[in-house]
C-alpha cells in the first residue's frame, strides 16, 4: 500500500499522481526503516522532493538534495520528465537522491605580474599548513597562504631560477617543490617557510616541458615535453644520473644569463629513462593511481598511451579524433578523463578488456579544455578549465544518452560554471580571461589561474 506524501501541490488537470518509490545515493542519508512507495503529485520538482526526503530524514538542518529518475537529473517537474520521455504516470518510478552539489562562490583572488600557467595545493597538510603554489610566464615559483599572503618567491635566472616561463608546478612534499619551463627544464625547490632554494636541474628535453606528474613515496618525476617525449626522474642527487652533455648550457649561454657563482653551484643532472612513441608535443602525463610502474600520457597526435616504466615501453595506444590537452585519473571509476581541442572532455576506459574506450563525453565548453582535477570528496564529480575562460564543474551521474555526433557513449553536461573574478559576461574565445590550471581541495576549494594573471579561489559553502 502507498504512502501519500503531505504537503504535495494539489493535482491539477495536467498534474496527476504517480508512485516513487525512494533509494539513498549513501549509506548516511538512508530512510530509517521500508518507507515503501510514496504517492505525490507529478507537479512536484527538486525542491519539494527535497522537502520531503528531509521531512522523511526528520533533519535537524535542511540538506540540498538532487533526484535521478532512470540515470538523468529531475530539472522539470515530474510530469514534464514523464510527458517528454513517454513514460506512464502509472509506472512506480524509482528515484534515487543524493546529496547536491553547491555552487562554488568566489572568495579570494592572487595577483600576479604575469600569466599564470600552473597552480597546485599542499592538500596533504592540515588545514592551518597548506599552501598554494603557483607558477607565471614570468619565470618565478611563489607560494601563497591560502587567504593570499605572499610566502616566497623563486629567484630569477641569474639565481638559478628558470630562465623562461614556468609550465607546470607540484608539490614534492611540504619542503620541497617541482616546476618545469618552456627553457626545457624541470627543477627541484627547497621550501622553508620564506624561501624557495633550487637544489636540482634536470636536463632531458629538448623543447618546452609542460606537464610533471609526481609520485612521492618513490621520489619519481614523470614529464612530457613538447619534444613528443615523456621521461622519468628522481628527486634524489645521489640516485641520478649524469645530465647529458650537449643538452647543458654553454659558457657563452651562462654569461648572457648573467648567472652568479651560487647557480652554477646547481646540481645538474639527467633523467632515469627517456620514453619515446607520441608523434607530436607530448600534452600530459600522469603516473597510474594504483600502480608507480604504470604511466598515461596524451599528445596532440590524438592519442593516450599506456607505458610500463620498467621496461620504458608503450603497452597500448587509444586513438581519438581530436587532440587530448590534459589528463586526469577517476580511480573509483577506472577511467581517465581527457580534456580536448575539440571543446569537450573524453573519458577513456584504459583497460584492455574493455569493448568500447570512449566512456563517457562531457560537453559544454566552448574553447579548448586545458586542466582537469577530480573531487577529492566523492568519485563523481571533476572541474575542468578550459581557455573559454570559464571551469565548469561535473557529476558524472548525470547523464543522458549520446546522439550519432557525440562520439560514443553517454553525454553528461556540467551542473555550474564559473568565471574569472570581476569578468562581466563571456568574452569571444575567453580572450584575456583563457583558463591554465585548476586544482581542487575538499578545505580551500576550487583553485584556477590563467591569462588574467591570477589564481582564484571558488568554494562551496554548505
């Protein structure tokens, strides 16, 4: 026997009733006890069906709900969702509810005296310890508090700092940080509170080096250069290998850069492998969530690769019709998610059992899509940044199925999109406003830099 819902909008004569039968999207917002199917007017939507499961929950404080009906987000009332997929009103619907995502609201902004390609967050430490680090086209690593405050600045070149513009930042360990250049090297910081002290060059590539993937436990760098090559490093000194000879600079090349005795002091040193197979700039790469021996990398060329570091082979080759720009694991899911020049996001099921690659497209930016992070609070939902000037935050669990133009697979379309703090409308191309880099932190929240030279914070707030 169904329960009768109070409190819903009296039927009208194009709002009838139907039955719901109600399921938790976790384990800590399940209905006590078998409430059994619900009958409530088709006239509701999210926001009485909220009403409900927290009436139901009896909640102290009210939680934003979502709804998903057959895998697709309720974003009309019920009777619409039934009339536009020809579903009966006699049907008992099955309505899963889950906790909704929060727009994340704008709270503080970085200034820099330049573009700022790359940012990265110490997440591992406590919330009164982390720090943000940032890296600028104009050549310097700086570390921020997370309100803003300035806490250390990499030297210039003539210190033994990058010669040309930082590409990609990350975080080694609390004391100690990587950055890579478009002057074709990667290098290792000291960080002790106010300054930032190179400690290692690393010479390999040949042209610019704009991603590094990290693997701490192992102390192991991976890059990929626009070189089409990928390589693997070592933080220690001791375990590296001699930097090739004719990739060093010259006499003549360290005088024009007026360096002083104390960068030459610099230890220079090479990479444990070379990893060639990516015909064009080799965009990204990244080392496999479960396994240090497993990398991923993307290229220009249109593909994702598959390497086994042991023996520095290719293993496997995904092929796509655009170039892939960016990178980045969902674990729980077994997918990797790559941002693309095509505008839109491409999940790849890496695994050689799968029958079709392409899992999922996420579709809504209107420019190349250049950074991608994963929630570090569900295994959902990611944020993208493209140079459209906006990042878009998705949930995967909100999907609708493909069309012949999609490329495969179901289609999810993003739940918020946010723009550069004090940018009023879009801008044609996100002129001036192109988004670099994005990271997210489940304390500070969403952390974006780009062409307007600043990070920005967006967050949450329940």
């Amino acid at each position: 026997m169904s329960r009768i819902a109070s409190g819903s909008p009296t039927p009208t004569a194009s709002a009838s009733q139907v039955r719901i039968r109600l399921t938790a999207g976790s384990v800590d917002i399940q209905l006590p006890g078998d409430v059994g199917p619900i009958l409530v007017s088709t006239a509701l939507r999210r926001i009485q069906l909220s009403q409900l499961v927290n009436k139901l929950l009896d909640t102290e404080k009210p939680i934003p709900f979502e709804f998903l009906i057959n895998g697709q987000f309720l974003r009309t009332s019920i009777d619409d969702f039934l009339s536009s997929r020809g579903i009966s009103a006699e049907t008992t619907l099955d309505v899963k509810y889950v906790r909704a995502l929060i727009p994340p609201l704008h709270t503080t902004t970085f200034e820099h005296d330049d573009w700022v390609s790359s940012v990265d967050i110490l997440s591992a430490a406590s919330a009164e310890e982390k720090a943000i680090a940032s890296g600028s086209y104009d050549g310097h690593l700086r570390i921020w508090s997370t309100s803003g405050n300035a806490l250390a600045t990499s030297p210039g070149a003539g210190e033994g700092g990058h010669a040309n513009s930082i590409q990609a930042t990350r975080w080694v360990s609390p004391t100690q940080l990587a950055t890579s250049s478009s002057d074709r090297t990667l290098k290792i910081w000291n960080y002790d509170d106010t300054t930032l002290t190179p400690v290692l060059e690393l010479y390999g590539h040949t042209s610019s080096v704009d991603s590094i993937a990290m693997h701490g436990s192992s102390s192991r760098i991976l890059s990929a250069s626009a070189d089409g090559m990928l390589a693997l490093w070592t933080t220690s000194k001791s375990d590296a290998p001699a930097a090739p000879a004719q990739l060093l600079p010259t006499a003549a090349s360290n005088k024009r850069r007026k360096l002083s005795n104390s960068s030459r002091q610099v230890p220079q040193r090479g990479p444990l492998s070379m990893l060639s197979g990516h015909a064009q700039q080799a965009s990204a790469v990244i080392f496999a969530p479960n396994d240090p021996t497993v990398a991923y990398s993307t290229s220009w060329d249109h593909s994702m690769k598959t390497w086994d570091l042991t023996t520095s082979a290719c293993v496997d080759t995904r092929t796509t019709a655009q170039s892939l720009l960016t990178l980045c694991a969902l674990p729980a899911r077994n997918v990797l998610a790559t941002g693309t020049s095509a505008r839109h996001i491409t999940l790849i099921d890496p695994r050689a059992s799968a029958t079709s690659f392409v899992a999922m497209t996420l579709r809504g930016h209107t420019n190349a899509v250049v950074a991608l992070a994963a929630s570090p609070e569900d295994d959902y939902s990611l944020v993208s940044g493209s140079h459209d000037g906006t990042c878009r935050i998705w949930d995967l669990r909100n999907t609708r199925a493909s069309v012949a133009s999609d490329g495969g697979g179901p289609v999810c379309e993003s739940v918020y999109s946010f723009g550069r703090d004090g940018v009023q409308g879009s801008r044609v191309g996100g002129e001036g406003v192109k988004v670099f880099g994005v990271c997210w932190d489940a304390d500070v929240g969403i952390i974006s830099c780009g062409e307007d030279k600043r990070v920005q914070i967006n967050r949450s707030t329940p």
